[in-house]
C-alpha cells in the first residue's frame, strides 16, 4: 500500500510539473512567434523597396532571414513537440526534469542565435557548407564558432526530449504494440493504442534519427573548422535537409498527434485507431527519411536513383498520413455537433493549410516543375503555407486550449470569428503572393530584386498588406489568450500547491 501511495503521489507531481512545463511554453511561444514573426515582417518590407533608405546595408536582410528561418523553425518545432507531450502524458508516464533539463539547452542555444544576428550571421537558415566558413568579411570566425556551438546544444536538447518520450513510451509499450502493428493480424488488436501513441513513436525514432544526422553534420563541419581541410560539400549537404526537411516534417506530426488526441473533445467523435492509421504512419516512418532528396534535383553530382527516391517518397508521403488526418478531420466535424472555439477552429484550419502546403509541395518534389520553380518564391510559397497556415495555426491552437483548459475561461465568439478571418484572409493572401512569384519566375533569397524581376517589388507590396492583417489578428490572439493565460499562471500555482 505504502508503495502504491507513493507511486500515485509521484504521477500527482509529475502531472503537476507538466501543466508547469506546458504553460511555460505555452507562454514562451506567446512571446518568440511574434518577434520573429517581425522579422519576416522587415524582409517582405525590405524586398518591396520601402526600408532600402533606412537600412541600407541588404546585410541585416540576409541576417534577418538566417535567424527568422532558424528561429521559427526551432521554435515551431519545439512548441509543437510540448503539444505532443502534453496530448501523450495521459498515457504514458514523463519524467519532467529531462524536460526542464531540455528546456534549458534550448534557451541556452536560442540565446546564442540572436547573438549571432547582431553579429551579422547571414547564411541563410540552410547554412549550406562551406557557405559558414566563408563570410567575404560580412561575419566573423567567432560568428561561425557561436552558430556551431548554438547548433550543438539544440542538438543535444531535443535528442533529451526524443530519448525521454521514446523511454515512456518503452516503459508501457512494446515497439511493434507502440506502433499498431497487432492491427494487421486477424481478431481483436490487443492492447489498443491511442492514435497519438502511434504519431508520437513514429515521430521519436524518426526525430532520433534525424538529429544523429544532424551530429555527423556538425562533426565533418568541426572537422574544417579545426583543420582547415574541405569535406566533401554534397555529403554535408544530404546530412543537412535530411535532419532538417525531417524535423519540419515532424514538427508537422507533432501538431497531428495533438490533433488526434484533443478535437474529439470538441466533437464528442472518439478518433480510434484502426488498420488504415496503422498502414500510414507505418509507411511515414519509412518515408520520412528519404523524401528530402527533392531538395537535391540540382546536384547533378548525385546518382540519379536517388532523383526517383526523392520522387516517389515525396509523393507517397503525402499519401497516408495526410489523407487519412484530412479524411479524419472532416468526420470528425462533418454533421457533428462540434464546439467550435478558438483552439478547436485553429486546429481544424490548420489541418486545412497543411493539406494545401501539401499540395504545392509535391508539385515542387516533381522533377519536370521543380527544375522550373525550385529556385524561385514558389518554395517559400508551399513551406510557409505549411508552416503558417498549418502548423503554426495548430500550434496556436495548442496554446489557446491550454489557456481555455487550466483557466476555465472562454473567449468571446464575436472575437474568434474575428481572429479566424483576419489570419486566414491575410495568411492566403499573403503566401498567395508567393505563389504568384513564383510561377512568374521571381527568384527567391534576393533582398534586392533586378530590373527584370519588378514584378516581384510590386507583388512584395501587396503582401504586406496582407501581413498587417496576420499582425492584426495575432495582436488580437495575444489579448484574448493572454487574459486566459494569466489565470492559468493563478490556476496552475494553485493546482501545484494542492498536489
């Protein structure tokens, strides 16, 4: 009996610790999304001709691209990866301290990320090799060291994370159960597994995987910064987009698993596991890995099997996990009488701008339009509706139920519709803009546009009209859910101390 009380006693604490761990990121994401929302802001405004007076070196618009990509990226990443932590933590049990421990590692690495944008870093979120070790005098060694350094402890923080959710979910669950694969023999699957059991495994080995990738990357890159010899720049970059094509993917799932797990609260639809969810995020994990060859049609260097990989991983990843979480999704709100709130409307629009991403960028993944548009705005076009209007609509999602949840407080409806319209209308409009860049040819990554690339200034224009509507909306958004989030910093004080 003793034993048993003090086990009940330890998941009471823990439980108390996650609400802690959850709220304070939850509040983090309130604070960073914005900032380095601006920061996009500037580049936008910068390509449309009205900031070239007042900042005149185009330096701080590479630099403010370096760390808005790197920046959101990570950030998007590490919110949504709480989402899922938080919709898994009913079912298994996580031990907070690796928590609070990772989430020291990543302040730490953020920290030294901004650092290195007053130092001028500028070589793009992509930091292609030997691209870093080679500034022209726009940046310093020293700036090269501190992204090297900010890269490996970011590393070690979520490879914390990853190892400490694969444990809890060990801990209960046999791999083959973790992943389902009891749904493909004949009678009753025994045990059930909650969907996101099943996205939250795949996404931990495929994430493990990825950032050991990431540490063979850093190593070769290590390699030059002490002994001045080359490697060979086509290896470090497959090393690069295959961590970092799947740790955007991820950071996608994440936002699924979460999904999965909290709109059947609004819907009063349970989403269950079945053979068609099994077969899919089965087939993920396999895919996941190899789908970022797209990214390398150009290196002409490369064998051309790895060209039909890419290809036909691009294409049969955007098969099973996003038809089966559309076709999910709309069940679960199709005839239903669903409580629609801010968290439970973002959620289901962000499904929507991933399928849609989706879309466009398995249209890049194909060879024949990818040698057409591959270098131009059309790619900031798919991954930013993606990420904006996917990931980051279900992350703010995410946040808003938080708040509803340990608060108890709602928001008004008039106010919802009004924080819906305005990021929805200004984020299609916005990335529309890029889509019509694209297809006309504007090249991407330029902060200064050429003559014959006019078209793009005046496209650059109109989205930020577009982006002072999303400005707009988020503003909203932060009142609204920052008037929750302050009684859920009472409520989760309160819920810690009666623990």
């Amino acid at each position: 009996m003793a034993e048993l009380a003090l086990g009940r006693q330890h998941a009471m604490a823990e439980s108390a610790g996650m609400r802690q761990f959850a709220w304070l990121w939850g509040g983090l994401f309130l604070v960073l999304f914005p900032l380095l929302g601006l920061l996009g802001v500037f580049m936008r405004m910068y390509q449309a001709g009205w900031l070239q007076e007042l900042v005149p070196d185009p330096q701080w618009f590479y630099a403010a691209m370096t760390l808005h990509g790197l920046g959101l990226v990570g950030l998007i990443y590490a919110a949504s990866f709480v989402a899922l932590l938080w919709a898994v933590s009913p079912h298994v049990q996580l031990q907070t301290r690796w928590l609070w421990i990772s989430t020291g590692l990543t302040a730490v690495g953020v920290v030294l990320l901004v650092v290195n944008f007053f130092n001028g870093f500028a070589p793009g979120w992509y930091f292609l090799y030997p691209l870093p070790f080679m500034p022209s005098g726009a940046w310093s060694g020293t700036a090269t060291d501190i992204f090297l350094a900010a890269v490996a402890v970011l590393g070690v923080a979520w490879v914390i994370w990853e190892l400490e959710l694969l444990r809890a979910i060990a801990a209960r669950y046999r791999l083959g159960v973790a992943l389902g694969w009891q749904y493909l023999r004949k009678g009753e699957p025994r045990p059930e597994i909650p969907p996101v059991v099943l996205v939250a495994t795949v996404c931990a080995i495929a994430g493990i995987v990825a950032l050991l990738a990431a540490v063979v990357m850093l190593v070769l890159m290590l390699v030059h910064r002490f002994s001045g010899s080359m490697v060979d720049p086509l290896v470090v970059k497959n090393l690069i987009f295959f961590f970092g094509h799947t740790l955007v993917n991820l950071a996608m799932y994440h936002g699924i698993g979460f999904l999965y797990s909290t709109l059947p609260k609004y819907s009063g639809q349970p989403w269950k596991t079945g053979i068609p969810l099994v077969v899919a995020w089965n087939l993920v994990l396999l895919l996941v890995l190899t789908a970022y060859f797209h990214h390398l049609y150009m290196d002409f260097a490369q064998p051309r099997w790895v060209n039909f990989v890419g290809q036909f991983a691009s294409y049969g990843i955007s098969i099973p996990a996003a038809v089966v979480t559309l076709l999910g999704t709309l069940s679960q709100v199709y005839r239903r009488p669903v409580r629609w709130t801010l968290a439970s409307s973002l959620m289901f629009w962000g499904t929507m701008g991933w399928a849609i991403g989706g879309v466009a960028a398995v249209l890049d993944s194909t060879v024949a339009f990818n040698f057409r548009f591959h270098n131009t705005l059309w790619v900031p076009a798919h991954f930013h509706t993606y990420l904006l209007a996917g990931i980051v609509f279900i992350t703010l999602g995410f946040v808003a139920h938080l708040a509803q949840e340990l608060s108890g407080k709602s928001e008004s409806a008039g106010m919802r519709r009004t924080i819906l319209a305005l990021l929805l209308i200004g984020g299609y409009g916005f990335v529309l803009m890029f889509y019509l860049s694209g297809a006309n040819g504007v090249p991407r990554r330029y902060a200064i546009y050429p003559p014959d690339a006019e078209l793009g200034v005046q496209l650059a224009r109109i989205a930020t009209f577009f982006v002072a509507l999303v400005v707009l909306g988020v503003l909203l958004y932060l009142v609204t859910v920052g008037k929750q989030w302050g009684a859920a910093l009472a409520g989760a004080q309160g819920s810690s101390a009666s623990d």
